[in-house]
C-alpha cells in the first residue's frame, strides 16, 4: 500500500501513511495545514481516501482542533547515555543483503501490536543496508533480537520476552558512551520500564495521535 507524504485538497494538506493497511487495519494523517475555517473539511477527505483504501482505523496528529477527538497515545523522545553490562553482551551480527528480508519480517511481525509502530516494506530494505546500523542478536544459534542504530537514534527495537535488556545491551555496547535517543509511545508500557531501566528518561513530547475512526 503506498503512502502520501504529500496529500492535499482545497483547505488543506496532510501526509498519509497507508502502509500499515494490508496488515493491521490502521492508518495515520499527519495534517500539515489547513485553512482557518477549512479543517473540518481537510481531515473529511483524509478519511474517506483512508477509508476507501481499506482503513479500519484511522489516527491523526498535527493540528490543535483534533483535541476535540480521543487521545489515542503520545508518542515521546527519550535520551540517555549509552552503556552495557558485560554480564547482557551477545553476538552481534550486522544484517545483509540475504538477511535483510528476515529482519524486516520480524521487526514486523515483533512491533505488530505496538501503537504507532512504522510498517517496513521490501522497499525500505536498501535503506536499512545502506545505514549499516541494523543488527541481529544471538545467543549461540538463538535469535534474541533486532535492532536498527543510525545517527544516534534507536530507530527500531524488538526481542523475544524477556529479551529485551540484553539486546538493549548488546546493541549500546557498540556507541557506548554515546547519547542516544529513542521513541515510544505512551502505551507502550513494557519498553518505557526497559528504557527507563537503562537510564533513559524522556525529554520531550514528540507528538499526539488522536482518533478519529
């Protein structure tokens, strides 16, 4: 399913990420403006293309009159300073192009019930390759987990349960000493204990999704 990073109509403009469609049924606006008396009718003809493709559910964020809509989560930036516990490291092994296909799966499969998580498709795989920031973790023969680094960002993180800290870990052991950011949502209750556990505290609200199918 294509997204549009550029949707616009007579009052307005908005990014639609439709990806999400085929596979978990929602869909998000990102509203970019809209004209003053025009933004009931904006965000109408969002929806109807979202629904028209298939959408179930429908989140927006962007613009101050969606506070009238359910809150459906935040999504907030944290930072903290890179660090392992020797006792956690696992084997690290980048992704390549033959397993590049792998992760992308189970990123997807792992992050399925995590609001506001991005969908990968196979067009994102030269993107992940070219950061050389995406790693598999293994204990011996066992997957633990994925994660994805680039530019200081924990762009993507999933484990197996109970997992998680030790493929937090591994992945911190190679920018130690680094800050680095991460995003989760609000109801993402789990990776807020993890991250917070690792010292991490959240900095600033990023955005507000709100409800609106």
């Amino acid at each position: 399913m294509r997204d549009f990073p550029v949707f616009p109509t007579e009052n307005g403009v908005s990014s639609l990420t439709l990806r999400q469609i085929p596979y978990t049924g929602k869909a998000y606006i990102r509203i970019q403006s809209a004209a003053p008396e025009g933004f009931s009718a904006h965000l109408e003809a969002c929806l109807d293309f979202c629904r028209a493709a298939g959408a179930a559910e429908v989140f927006a964020s962007g613009h101050e009159d969606l506070a009238r809509y359910p809150l459906y989560t935040a999504v907030l930036e944290l930072r903290g300073t890179a660090w392992r516990d020797p006792e956690k490291l696992q084997n690290l092994f980048p992704v390549t192009e033959p397993t590049v296909g792998r992760f992308r799966e189970y990123l997807n499969r792992r992050m399925a019930q995590v609001d506001c998580a991005s969908y990968l498709e196979a067009r994102d795989e030269q993107t992940i390759l070219s950061s050389g920031g995406a790693y598999f973790v293994h204990r011996d023969v066992q997957l633990l987990g994925v994660g994805w680094l680039e530019d200081g960002k924990l762009l993507a993180l999933a484990a197996e349960p109970g997992q998680g800290e030790t493929v937090c870990h591994s992945l911190m052991s190679i920018v130690e000493g680094q800050t680095l950011a991460i995003e989760a949502a609000d109801t993402n209750h789990r990776a807020l204990r993890l991250y917070e556990k690792l010292g991490f505290v959240p900095v600033r609200e990023v955005t507000r999704w709100y409800r609106v199918v």
